[in-house]
C-alpha cells in the first residue's frame, strides 16, 4: 500500500510538470512567425515554388526493463544543467539550489526518485516477419507484391542524391521530385521510410535483389556520415537545427532525423546489417550534444519550445536504442523528446486535443508506449490507453481513420469535418502502432478489431490496385467523393514522396506482423489475432501455422477460418489463442477441433486450446458475418442519421457522385440485400470503333453518351460504361451469356444503378414497364459479331451514337423509316460490339434501397477512382 501511495504520489508529479510544460507555452506543430503554415501539404506547396537552390543555400526490441533511475542516471541527467545554474552559491556538501531544483525537475520527469519496476505482467513477443509468409494469390499478399515491385523500381542513387551533395560527395544521376527534390527541406525523410520498409520487406519474402539494394543505400549513407566526421547525418544541412533551435521556421528536421534513425535501427534489428548500428549510435550521440548546448545555453523550456516543431517519434526511436545500447545518454535523450505539453493534457485524461496536428502527437503517443516498456512507468501506459479511448470514442471515423485537413477537431463533432480531406494514411499508420501495443499488454480484444478494421479499410484502402507506387495522401470520406480528386489525388512512382508515401511502403511491407504474437514458457502459447491467410514457422513449438480463408461473398452468412497444424511439439504441450471478434455474435459460431465442437464461443474473447499438437490437427471457425449501420462519432441531434454501412470488419461505400439519402425499414435486411453472384454474368460494355480509338457506351448523370475508353482499369468512365443486361425471359436470368448476346428482349441497367432501367426515352426508371425494353438484334451494320439496340415500343428504331466521336457525344434514337442512309453511316453508328465488361461486381456487393436511386454498395478498400459514399442520411 504504501508503495502504491508513492507511486500515485509520483505519478502526480510527473504530471504536474507536464501541465506546467503545457500551461507555459503553446503546445502545436507550428513556429509563432506570421509565414508559418501548418500543414505538410502547405509547406510542401511553397517550398516547391521556391527558386532553385534557395533552400539549400541555408535553408525489433529486447526490452530488458530496465530498473533505469539509479544515481548514474541522475548524473547523467545534471550534465544537461544549463550553465547559469552552475556557479550558484552553497558550500561543503550541499548542493546549489538551482541543482537541487534540477535534480527534482529529472526525478518528476521520470516518474519518482526511487526506483521504478518493469512492467509487472509479461508483454506478447510480435511473431518476426522472416517467420511469416502472406499466402499467394490473396489481397493481402498481392498487396505485399506490388509494394514489392515499388521498392525494386526505385533508384538507390536517386534516393541517395541529396545525401551525397550534404556531405561533399559525387553524386550521381539525378534526384528524385516531390518531397524528396533537393529544394524541399523535408528531403530524405522518404529514405528512412525506405530502409525501415526494405528491411521489413526482405524479412518477409527474402527477395536477394532488394537485400543487395537496401544495403548499397546503408553503405553510401555510412560514407556520407564518415565523411561529415561528427556523427551527423542528412539530405539537409545542421544550420537547419540551428533555426529550430532559435524558434525560427523550418520544416521538421527532427522528423527526418527520426525517420533516418528508426530506418537504420530497422537495419540493424531486422535486417542484422551491424553498420547500421554504428551509423544510428553516431547520430543519437550527436544530437545528444546538440539538446545539451540547447538546454545548458539557455533552458529547458528553450528545448521543449522547439518540440513544437513536428519531431515524428525520436522518443520512440531513442528508446529502443536504449534497450540495445545501455547508454543512459539515449535515454536521456528519449524522456527529453517526450512532449510535455502534450502528454500532459492526455495524462490527466483531457480530451482537449482538438486544434493538434493529429501525424505530429500519435507518434509521440507511440513512444511514451516504449518508454512504459523500457521503465514500467504505469503513467505512460495510462496515457497511451486513455489517448486510444479518446480516437475511438470521439475522433475516428468508420474506417478507423482520425484527422480532418491533418487536425483533429472537436470531439464528437464529426460531422461538419467531412470532406475529401479525412484520415491521413500516416495517422492511420501510427494508430495501428498505438493499438497493437496496447494488445501486447493486456490482450483486450477491442484493440485487435480496431486493428483490423483500420488495417483493411485504412491501410488497403491506400494503394491503387495494382499499380506500384501509386498511393493516396487522405481517404476523402464526405458523400460523392473521389480518391482520385482531392488536394493530392494518386501520387506518382518518381515525383511524390509525401509523408503518406513513406508509412505507406512501410505498411505494405508488414502486412505479416501483427497475425501471430507469442508467449514464451513452460507451455508456449500462441494468440492469433488477425484472419490473414499465411503460415507462421511457429519454432518455439516446434510446428507451423497455416491459416487459409474461405472466400467471402455477401451471400454467405458466415466467415469461415481454418487453421491447421504441420510437425509435433514432441510431447510439449502449448497453446492456441484466437480472437474471437466482437462484429460477430454467439449464435452460429463455432470452433471445431478435428471434428470435435468445442462448446460455446464468446464474440469479443480469446478461444484458448491447450494440447500436444501434430501433423494433421485442424481448427476450424465459423463466425456469423452480417451487415450493420454504425453512426458518425458526433453528438450532435441534427446528425443521429449520418451512419456508414459495414459487413463484419469492412466499410461499404456506395458509387455515387453525392446522393446519400437511404430507405430504411425496421431492420437492415429490409433496405440491403446482396447482389447474386450470377449477376457478373450479366454485365457487359457496348463499344464502337472510330479512327482507331475505342468508343463505350455510358450512363451518367441521366444522360446515354459516348465516352473514350478508359486507358486504365478501376475508373468512374469504367463504371457507366458497364451495364446490366438481363432479358425479359425469367428462365434466361440465370445463364451465363456468350460472345453476344442476339434476337432477345432485355433490360439495360446502369452499374452503379441498381434496380433502375434506361427506358426507350432515354431516361432511367425504377418502373418497369414495356417502355425499358430493348431488342439487342444483329448488328445494322452486318458485321458477325455486332449488335445494335431497338427499342422495344418502336421496331426500326435504334440506338444511335450520330456522327460526332468526340467524347461526351449524346446518344439519339434513329428510325430506318425515317433517316435515309448515306454511305451506311445510320448502320455503323446503329451497330455496337458486345465486349467483356470493363467492372464487375465485387464478391462482397450489396444494394440499399434509396429515397432517389439504389446504391451499389462495395467494399471501400477495392474502390479506386470511383466516386463514393461512405456515410448515408438514413432519416431520409
């Protein structure tokens, strides 16, 4: 008791000084000059616009828990005593006051004056990456491949370029654009992503091509730092921390050093390349000199006001150096990168953070979690769990995305923020790091479905199919939006490099790092907590893990899990944890082991089996999947309607360019139901050929026109130009139509339309009537395998595209009664060929009814250019 007494009496200390730090002085990510910007988006935008040069010109953890408050830390700590301090009075063997006061201030800041236990319960071991494999052919693995591709596409001596010319070596070729361009003060940030990716990306496939790449970029950087001689290394020059450190503007030098450092560390502890060791130690060493002349030149609180520029996760990175190293220097370094005036407000549980720059704190966040790790401080992981409360609750949207133009704003105020401007990747990225901690903890399973849901709507979501380095910025989430048409839009292979691009390799390159965590022991267990279809070499038990996936459509009523074993623990029991999410329920769920039901199973829980495991033992799950309507984090009466539509774990969106009006009924399956897989079968593109160039059919907006064919694949032009075609005979509905389809009777609907049918005026309608059939006859043109569409209330009249090929052009209706033809221009512009369908529905598709038209509902992650609705008005 009375040890807990000191503790609390401690943590209140700690606090104290960090509301002081925040009431001292403005806590944001931003210089108090009147040219400062505050988003990267804006920084980037003028510093692009600057005259060449001028910007050059000047401008895998061990985790001892360390019992790490010991007097030689303390020394350590009064080293750092800014000087005007030192020649205080006080004689024999009582210390200054200003000592003593500084030595109180370092006993506060660490969380007490006596020593502090590690962590009391074991944390989970993340399962390594060189131990899993994705299995081909899925969607997490193709997304693995083509970030893969990416990596291998990009230039080691473009990457390198700016490094070279900082430290006064040859470089060679040319730069790379966008935030990588040697203009930009951010330059080499997109390189530390890159080593921390690689490095993650080669343990999980062990491609020998991007081994040899990555660690040809370690070597040209370990010749940049030896030949500056101080330890410093970047694409920037050190006057850069001069200005930070006199509060005038610049952009987040800190933060690329962070992302340098954790790439190098990265290096080292996933990739085992020791030079990289070395090269981080380096750097660390010199900016521990550079914060000690800061603070001992003028005071801590000079240091602290320079945090507020974005300094990414140096606490964090500092941190893990530490428990490598032992050098009470890095951990130092570590508590004076914890930002005070912002952990401050989330210790006293404040949800007061709205106004921050969300990418600047959650890495913050992230390294107040290593810092629990490292010295068993409760407060840090009482900080790190209220913060993921506060996004949860108040701040993060359907797809577990937090931020509004890069802010969070106020709490439960949703509503009003959105906009083509929502959930930056990057904070999505850093949320996954906060959740999968806090897991590793405690084991709650609401940290594993947050984990998920932001994984598959979030992370997914990013990457333009299968295009390699083409990725998003933010994930526009205000009705009728686009990907594709935002501030950013897709980024470019060469020419981006935003922030977003660098976490964004990254993620693709550890898809395979939070399935599978260990427990070591007597009985080693194993917690499953991602349905990721993959095997894990299990090689503490002796055995591997695979785990395989049913494919999932909106028709099933279940998702399906099967897990088995290959190998023995000879004669070793161990254990098999799996989540149990809590988007599924208790009736229908099962567990089975080799045939046997294994009982009740509980929807937010850990399924434990405990036994001898060998060759041929499966597992098996089943766990009931349905659709539900979740509302809009804002308390706010007038916006109670505003609910996203999700299926188990995956938002749905619905194509539309603005409507968002639903028709609801009592329950969800009154106004959603699931698109027939046949239908694939009835989906089909009308195209014509002109001077070479391919013309499509399309509906929108009310209007049939002819459009150019999309030279790309997941476009809006591909959606209205696809349709579906299904004849007025019931008994055909079901058939799988061949090369063309002739002398019949059908009904056009529009792809993204469902329910509503073009009708023989050309206009779209719910009803069906005889006036929304079409014959589809023999080409008028007499080609073999061409069609033309007659009206089916005027025989001899069809559809025509006119003369004019010009994108846009409308479609007419011509009767061969009344339109004489002229070199058999009425036939050719009469007659389209039936092509493949350039869209086809998604296994996961679903219809909601609306008060105007239908939505086609698909998952958000597959969406591409599409326009889309992720909140609906369902009060309408």
């Amino acid at each position: 008791m009375a040890r807990g007494v000191a503790a609390a009496a401690a943590a209140l200390g700690v606090v104290a000084v960090l509301l002081t730090a925040a009431a001292a002085k403005v806590c944001t990510n931003t210089f108090p000059s009147s040219d400062s910007v505050a988003t990267h988006a804006e920084r980037a935008a003028a510093q692009l616009r600057l005259p060449a040069g001028l910007a050059a010109r000047g401008h895998g953890h061990g985790h001892g828990h360390e019992q790490h408050l010991t007097p030689t830390d303390e020394s350590a700590w009064m080293e750092l005593m800014p000087r005007r301090s030192l020649g205080g009075g006080g004689g024999g063997s009582t210390p200054p006051r200003e000592a003593f006061d500084w030595l109180m201030l370092y006993r506060k800041l660490r969380g007490g004056a006596a020593a502090v236990d590690g962590p009391a319960d074991p944390f989970l071991s993340e399962a390594s990456l060189h131990d899993v494999r994705l299995q081909p052919g899925t969607v997490y693995w193709q997304a693995q491949q083509t970030n893969l591709e990416y990596l291998l596409l990009l230039d080691a001596d473009r990457l390198v370029w700016s490094f070279r010319t900082q430290a006064g070596l040859t470089a060679t070729g040319t730069p790379y654009g966008g935030w990588e361009g040697p203009n930009v003060e951010l330059r080499g940030h997109f390189v530390g992503h890159y080593l921390s990716a690689t490095a993650k990306m080669w343990a999980s496939t062990h491609n020998d091509t991007l081994r040899a790449k990555m660690s040809s970029v370690v070597d040209v950087l370990n010749d940049c730092q030896k030949k500056m001689g101080t330890g410093y290394l970047s694409a920037f020059p050190s006057e850069f921390f001069d200005r930070a450190e006199a509060l005038t503007t610049v952009w987040a030098p800190y933060y690329t050093i962070h992302k340098i450092m954790q790439g190098l560390l990265d290096q080292y502890t996933v990739a085992g390349n020791s030079k990289a060791l070395e090269m981080v130690v380096g750097m660390a060493n010199y900016f521990s000199d550079r914060v000690k002349n800061v603070i001992q030149k003028y005071s801590i609180e000079r240091h602290w006001a320079s945090l507020n520029e974005e300094t990414g996760g140096m606490n964090d990175v500092l941190y893990q150096l530490y428990t490598i190293t032992d050098d009470l220097k890095h951990l130092t370094l570590a508590h004076l990168f914890d930002k005070p005036c912002f952990l401050g407000l989330l210790a006293v549980q404040a949800d007061s953070i709205s106004g921050f720059h969300s990418n600047t704190h959650i890495p913050v966040v992230v390294g107040a979690q290593m810092r629990y790790e490292v010295t068993g401080d409760a407060l840090y992981k009482q900080i790190a769990t209220s913060f993921m409360d506060m996004i949860n609750s108040s701040h993060s949207y359907a797809t577990g995305g937090t931020s509004a133009g890069e802010f969070w704003a106020d709490p439960k105020r949703l509503a009003a923020t959105l906009s083509t401007e929502n959930a930056e990747s990057c904070t999505t990225y850093n949320m996954l790091k906060v959740s999968r901690n806090l897991f590793r903890w405690t084991k709650e399973i609401a940290y594993a479905d947050y984990y998920e849901r932001a994984l598959i709507n979030g992370v997914l979501s990013i990457q333009r199919g299968t295009d390699p380095g083409v990725m998003i910025y933010m994930l526009p989430q205000a009705p009728g939006r686009s990907k594709a048409i935002s501030y950013h839009g897709w980024g470019t292979k060469y020419d981006s490099f935003w922030c977003c691009y660098g976490t964004g390799i990254e993620s693709f390159s550890k898809l395979g790092d939070s399935i599978y965590f260990e427990e070591k022991g007597d009985t080693p267990a194993l917690s499953i907590i991602q349905y990721i279809p993959s095997t894990f070499n299990w090689k503490t038990a002796g055995v591997t893990v695979t785990q395989q996936l049913e494919p999932l459509s909106s028709s099933d009523m279940n998702f399906r899990v099967s897990l088995s074993v290959s190998g023995k623990t000879n004669g070793q029991s161990a254990t098999l944890n799996v989540r149990i999410p809590t988007w599924t329920s208790a009736s229908g769920a099962k567990a089975i082991l080799n045939d046997k039901d294994l009982g009740s199973v509980t929807p937010g829980s850990l399924l434990s089996v405990t036994k001898q495991w060998n060759s041929n033992d499966h597992l098996s799950l089943q766990f009931p999947i349905a659709l539900r309507t979740e509302a809009i984090k804002d308390d706010q009466p007038e916006y109670a309607s505003l609910q996203a539509i999700l299926f188990g774990p995956f938002v749905l969106a619905g194509l539309s360019s603005g409507d968002w009006d639903a028709k609801t009924g009592s329950d969800v399956s009154d106004w959603i139901t699931a698109v027939p897989s046949s239908h694939n079968s009835q989906l089909m593109t009308f195209t014509q050929e002109s001077s070479g160039r391919t013309f499509v059919l399309s509906s929108s907006n009310g209007s049939l026109t002819m459009q150019e064919r999309p030279a790309v694949d997941g476009t809006d032009t591909a959606v209205h130009a696809t349709f579906r075609v299904h004849p007025q005979d019931a008994a055909m509905l079901h058939g799988t139509y061949g090369a063309t389809l002739k002398d019949t009777s059908v009904q056009i609907e529009p792809f993204d339309m469902p329910g509503t049918v073009i009708t023989n005026n050309l206009t779209l309608s719910a009803q069906k009537s005889a006036g929304s059939f079409f014959n589809i006859v023999p080409g008028l043109d007499g080609k073999p395998n061409s069609v033309s569409l007659e009206l089916g209330t005027k025989p001899g009249c069809f559809l025509v595209s006119g003369a004019d090929y010009s994108a846009g052009a409308k479609i007419q209706v011509s009767c061969k009664s009344s339109v004489q033809s002229i070199g058999g221009i009425l036939e050719q512009a009469a007659s389209f060929a039936q092509a493949a369908p350039l869209r086809q529905y998604h296994p996961v598709s679903f219809v909601a009814k609306g008060v105007k038209r239908n939505f086609l509902l698909e998952p958000f992650y597959s969406l591409r250019d599409e326009f889309y609705t992720v909140y609906f008005n369902l009060a309408a």
